[in-house]
C-alpha cells in the first residue's frame, strides 16, 4: 500500500497557475474555498505576483517559499509545454505529491513530454497525478474539485479517468442519492499514480466501504500490469468491498473518442467482461446505474440478504405488475407468499380492490399510512421473501414517512423504495424533498425508475452469490 | 369505424354510485370538477337521494331522470353484483355508452356476472367500456379520470389495461414530459369494447398522431381476433402514425399477476415481439420508455430524420463518451464529421481543451452560450448527421436557453436536449423547471437519462426504416 497520507490530508497546498477566476488554476482555489479548507494555500503566477486573490497573496515562483513552509501537495493548471520547468522547481521544494491539470500530452499524440515529466519526477521522488486530470476530492481533509462537493466523509470511493464525470458522479451521488464520498480520484492519463495504486489503496483504507471505477483504457504495457489489475481487484471484492466498475468503448465511436480524450485503446469488450465476471466485479453502463448501485451498496446491508427473494407492494394492479416484470426481466425472483402471510394479510385489508398475492397490490387502502405500514411489516415476516420493495408515486406525506419509517424500524430484513417523479412542479418537489430525507435518514435507498431498481438489486444480489461461492469453495 | 363521439364528447354524463368522498364514484365527480366539465352532470346514490355533492344534486335512481334529459355516458361505481340491475335501469334510459368501473368479475374468477352484464348490454344496445376500469379522458370535452390531467388536447392517445398505469402515464407526459393527450381509454376486463375497436377509432382520429398502448393480455377467444388485431396495428403504423407497445408478463410472477389483474392469460412474449416486427410496432418495457419515446414522436418529425446519423455535443470528454457510448449500445450510429465541419469548428473552437470530432467535446468553452449555439448550428450543416443531440447537465441559465432557441430556430434537423440532474435542490430545480419549459416551448424534446434517449431515438430510426422498407417494396 502506498501511503497517500501527504496526498489525501496535505498541510498546505501549492497551486501553480492560478489567476482571477474560476477557470483553469483558479477553478481549484475556488473549490478549496467553498467547501472551506483549512490548511495553507499557496498561490503562483508570476503575472499576478504581489496581488491577491480571494483573500490569498499570489506568489512569483515556488522558488520564494521558505523551507520551514512544507507543501504536500501542489497543483500545476500551466500550458503543457511549462510543465517540466515548473516540476524541477516543485522537485527542489521537496514537494511528494502533484495533480497535473493541464491537458496536451499523449491524449494529442504528446507522448514525449510525458516521458519528460515522469524522468524528472523520478529524480525528484514526486508522485504524479495525471495529466490531464483533476486530482483529489478528500470530504474529511475539506480537499475539493467540485465548488458543489461536501465535506461529509461517506463510504464510497472513486477513481475515475475521466475529471468531469468525477464531478457528475459525486455531486449526483451526494446531493440526489444521499451517499456520501470516502475519497474521490481523477487520474487522467496516469502517468505515474495509477488506478492499481489506487485500488491498493481502498483496499487497506478504513473508511472507503465500496469502490466505483470509471476507465477508459488500462494503458497495461505488458501482460503482468493485466494480472496485477485483476489480482488487486479479486483482493478488494473478496474483502466484502463490492467493486463498481463502468468500462467505456464498446463500439467504434467511442473507441475513438477515448483514444482523443485519455490517449489509450479502449481493448476488447469481451476480456474486459471476461475479467469483471472472474474478480466478482460488477459492470454498469452509465452515471445513473453506477451512482444507483453505490447508493443501493451503502444503504444495504449485502451480507443479510440470503437469497434473491423480492417482496413487492404497490398501490393498483398496473403498477405492481411494472415492478414484478421489471424486476424478472432482470433474472430476480418474486416468489409466492407464504399461507400465513396471506392469512395475516387478510385480517386487515378489504376483499374489493386488493390482490393479496406477490405481488401485493394494496388498492384504495394504499392510500392509508398505517395499512401501508403495517404492510411492509408483514411482508418482512415472510420466510419467503428476503428483500422488501415498495413502490411510492403519490401522496409523498409526512404520514406516509412516519408510517414507513416506524416499520422499517422493526423490520429484519432490507427494506427499498422506488419513488417515481410524476409531476415537474413545485408542490410536487417540496412534498419529494422532505419525503426522501426522511427515507434516507433511517437508511432506505430510494430509486427513481424501476428500471434503476431492478438493475441495482440484481447486481447486489449477484455480489452476494460470487461472495457465498467463493467462501463455500474455501471451506 | 364506431361512432365514438357520444362517449369522448357526452351532452350530460350519469355517475351511478356516487358518494361525498373523493373515492369510488365520487372519484369520477372530483376530476370532473377539477378539470371543469361544462355539461350536465347527474349523480346518482339511494343513500345520498336529495341531498348535495360538490354542488350537484344527488337522485336516487336514473328512472328520475326525465326523458327530455339524454344522458350520452353513464359511469358504474357499485358492487359488481349490484351491476345487473342497474344496467337494466340504464338501457332503459337508452344511455349508449357505460363505463363499468367495478371490479370483482372475471379477474377474481366471476365470469358468470360478465356474461350476465353483455347480455344486457346487448339487449339494450349498450357499449361497455370495462368493467374493472376508469374508462376515457378527453382534454377537448374535459372529461377526466385524473385530478391532474389538463384540458390541453395533445397528439398522444392512449389505450391501457390499467387505469392506475393510464394515470401515470398521462401525468408524467403531461407534467413532466410536455406531451399532451389527445384521447385516453382504460378498458379493464374488455367484455365489450376492446383494444382493437379503440385502435380502429385512433386509426380514424385526426387529433391522434401517436399511439401508447398498456397490454397484459388480448384475451383473443379465436385467431381470427389475433389476425384483426394485427391487422390494425399495421394499418395504423403505416398510416405514419407510430404505435408504442408495452406489453407485459414476460416473467412467471408477472404472468400470475396478470391473471389476477385484468383476468387473461398473458401469452408467449415470443409471438408478441414477432407481432409487433411484422406490425412496425415498437416494443418498450416500462412507463418511462414509454413516456419518453411518446415525446420523441411529439416533437420531432420522424420524417425528417433520413437516416440514424448522430451528430453529439458534450462539454467535457467523459461526457461526450459517456452519451456516445450508449448511443452505440442501442445500436446508433455516430460518424465522423465532414473536413468543412471540422474546419468551421477549428475558426472558433481553441485548440486548448476542446476535441473536435464526432462526439465534439467543447471543454471549457462550452461554457459560453454563444459558442454553444454556434456549436450546434455548424454540426446541423453537417452532410453525415442526420440529428443533432446535445447532453446539458450544468448552467441551464436563460442565456443558454436563449442560444439553443436561437440555434434551433435556423436548424434544419431534428434537435434533441439530454439534461440529466445533478442536485436535488431548489436552486437547480428552479433553473431546471425554466429552461426546460423554454426548450419545450420551441419543439425541443428533453431527455432526463442517456440511457432514455438512446432508446427512444433508436425506436424512432426503427420505425422509419420500417415505413422506408415498406414504401421501397410499394414501389
């Protein structure tokens, strides 16, 4: 494991190529501020030497900074070609590690000056992120690259070869799916520090419970880097870290689109599908499912759910129908209820225009919280029935939270919300704002398709599986 | 073709089982009321003779009504073996058209009653519309069966087998998707009208451009139906007006719902989807397919679109991979731009930051309304797209809306938005609600997902190669 701790919690940051406004080196200053790092900020532009920005004394070169003001960590937002006169300079004040933002190497055919940058990065012993990347977001040390990031440690962690998907994913993950980042990397063309460094290291990080990985290319120069990959991987998903893993390049376009974005093959579908299935990685297709499923990871407790056994309630024949065939389109199982559950089920709800069976489908007295409560309840008192769901597009009341949340305080087993958006108004928004906070504060993923849903719940149950394989074949 | 129009444009309506609750037949009142219907409404409940509901008198039969009073469309809210009866009473009244909101017949195994209730609608010239249903919408009459349905007629008409799913559905094309209705029809357990004779009626339908269909079963007693029934389908398809299935009971607890549901074998999911190839039907799997892909059609000329030629713009390359990605998942094409594309893109995009190709990643610069618009002017010149598809997750300031409008306004092909959400905020949702409204306004369809879009703009390439092939074999 390498130890990143300069890199993730640094006692003072440089930035090298700063100036006034939130673009390029002043993008980073502008993070830094929002999200209210507290440590030592060192600005550099030989133009706006002497001045100020936000509040920070802007310096020439990190040539006049004092030896007793340790940097961890500098940022370097100047043209491609500057980089290794800048880097020399970084090396000689010691600096461990370094985010090169600037884009202009192999990604447009530059491949020389990246060789030129690692030599002197070797010589200096500094650790390269990048190029062309965004470096770090860290939520405990308040080290941002979104002015929207927050400074709440979560359990997810990112490595991500793309710096504005990073953004996306985080800011969705943390402001629409309630799930907060452990530690968020963009490493660009990865030169130096590479995903395999990074995956060893939320192997051993404590705080970092599911990985999310969004690659381009491997850039493996030889057969041994492939191994390493899959080894590091293996590692992490039997650790009960459950690997997310959104691959890009399957047709030809895309390729191509890669080879001009990270400057690497894409490689063939097939293997990388061939890999995910052998390392118990998961693979996804878009921001939505990866962002989805890590919120499914960090609300529910994967090692409870024994088997892929759904339970679904709805309100009205149609609805329980689109969730029961979206969830078998998907390969899970909605089994028969147990007699005395349909027993118990027919103490309290009416005969008219409620179907007691799997799916159940509540009917009119759907739209009463304690009978829908109660529901839930005796849906988790199911021997056959290992996941509870339910699907809300109406009456988003606080009677209804209550209600919901007081059941799922006495329930065993994982309880899942889909809350469809119907209405694009204002009412409908507060109503869905204050309903899903609730939700999300006693721990209760809410979807916002089926469709989200049911992907996610397959590839939680599928992790189980690979899980309870693997250790049946160790015993 | 039947003569529909005393159904979907009644003089007066009867709610038979009414109550003062907004539940059961007074559910039918409420989204009248809510809607403004102008014609007489009568009401009608034993219980409530004489008294007031919502502002209405209340009769305790319809032998009260006097002849000089026609009512054209009569609604059922009782007991479904209180049904007899009353039909009897209304055939007298010579009401043409009932809708049998009641369940409790075929779907819970009462077949009998159902035979009963045809054989009184057909002594007195009666057509039924259910039962177990919510039977029709019609902005242009405002006739409701939604308290948030508008009295905007639309392009989009709609037969479901689910009244919950048929609310949904219109609600979330309404409210969020700006794609209004031109007729809706629940039919329930289909005794007497059915699918195929609301699908002839649509086929006729200048107002409906578009088809939306909800099906768990035919409930086809002979193959002569299943043949009509196709038959139709291809009539309406090759009229130019596309027909949207979603059709389920695909998985085995689906199938059994259905059978609990709508009281009909759900049939092979094989013979369905060669069904609709052989029809140019388009299949999706859930209310969001659905929905979106009716928008699609509502603001975009299929016609127009010649060929499956994607030109895409993203700001940041992740971004322009992401959408290009899935593009080729759903089996899109996106070419590479012409060489004069290219060097228009060159005299204006910099060097630094931006990628120019097809995805065309406009870096930092997308930043810039202007360049924006400039941006999707030059790819619509392109001979090798056929649509334009730009991805909008940030910055949906007026400014922007204003460029895009500007740049659509001088376009000459289709123009397609993907605007995912990042923060479930008000600030955002304010924007959001702004910018969408304005986009929607000059014809622009607003996708919420990549992955929603790739499929909608697939079926839509579907479909008019379907009406190419067939006019190539015509000729």
């Amino acid at each position: 494991m390498n130890d990143f701790e300069k890199l993730f919690d640094p006692k003072a940051i440089a930035i090298i190529g700063v100036n006034e406004k939130p673009y390029g080196g002043g993008y980073f200053l502008s993070c830094l501020k929002s999200i209210g790092f507290e440590k030592p900020i060192y600005l550099f532009n030989p133009r706006l030497k002497g001045e100020k920005v936000l509040g920070y004394r802007v310096y020439g070169s990190i040539r006049e900074i004092g030896g007793e003001r340790p940097i961890d960590y500098a940022i370097i937002a100047i043209p491609a070609k500057k980089c290794p006169q800048i880097l020399e300079e970084v090396g000689k004040k010691k600096v461990p590690f370094v985010t090169i933002f600037s884009s202009g190497f192999s990604e447009v055919g530059n491949k020389y000056l990246e060789q030129k940058i690692l030599e002197i990065a070797k010589k200096y012993n500094i650790r390269i992120i990048g190029p062309n990347c965004l470096g770090v977001y860290n939520p405990k040390s308040k080290l941002s690259i979104s002015r929207w990031q927050n400074s709440v440690p979560g359990k997810f962690g990112l490595i991500s070869q793309s710096g504005g998907l990073s953004i996306n994913i985080s800011n969705i993950s943390i402001h629409s799916y309630s799930t907060n980042i452990s530690k968020l990397i963009s490493i660009g063309n990865q030169i130096d520090l590479n995903v395999i460094d990074f995956l060893s290291y939320f192997k051993e990080d404590d705080q970092t419970k599911i990985v999310g990985l969004y690659l381009e290319n491997l850039k493996v120069e030889n057969p041994r880097e492939g191994k390493e990959f899959l080894k590091i991987l293996k590692e992490i998903t039997l650790s009960e870290k459950p690997v997310i893993l959104w691959k890009v390049g399957y047709g030809e376009s895309a390729k191509e689109a890669i080879l001009s974005h990270t400057g690497g093959m894409a490689g063939s579908h097939k293997i990388w599908k061939d890999m995910a299935k052998q390392a118990g990685v998961i693979l996804v297709n878009n921001t939505l499912e990866l962002v989805s499923l890590a919120m499914a990871f960090n609300f529910l407790d994967f090692r409870k759910i024994e088997r892929n056994k759904l339970g679904i309630i709805a309100v009205g024949g149609g609805s329980s129908i689109e969730l029961t065939e979206e969830m078998e389109i998907n390969g899970l199982k909605v089994p028969a209820l147990s007699k005395k559950t349909k027993d118990k089920y027919q103490t309290f709800l009416p005969d008219v225009n409620t179907i007691i069976r799997n799916p159940l489908d509540l009917g009119g007295d759907g739209l009463m919280p304690n009978i829908f409560g109660k529901s839930l309840l005796t849906m988790d008192q199911d021997p056959n029935i290992s996941i509870v769901i339910f699907i809300k597009p109406y009456y988003l009341t606080k009677a209804f939270s209550d209600a919901i949340i007081n059941a799922k305080n006495q329930m065993k087993k994982p309880l899942v919300c889909i809350a469809p958006k119907i209405r694009d108004n204002l009412e409908d928004f507060h109503e869905r704002i204050a309903f899903k906070k609730a939700l999300f504060d006693v721990g209760i993923p809410i979807f916002e398709s089926v469709d989200l849903a049911a992907k996610a719940i397959k590839n939680l149950c599928n992790y189980t599986e690979f899980l309870d394989k693997h250790n049946h074949s160790q015993n």
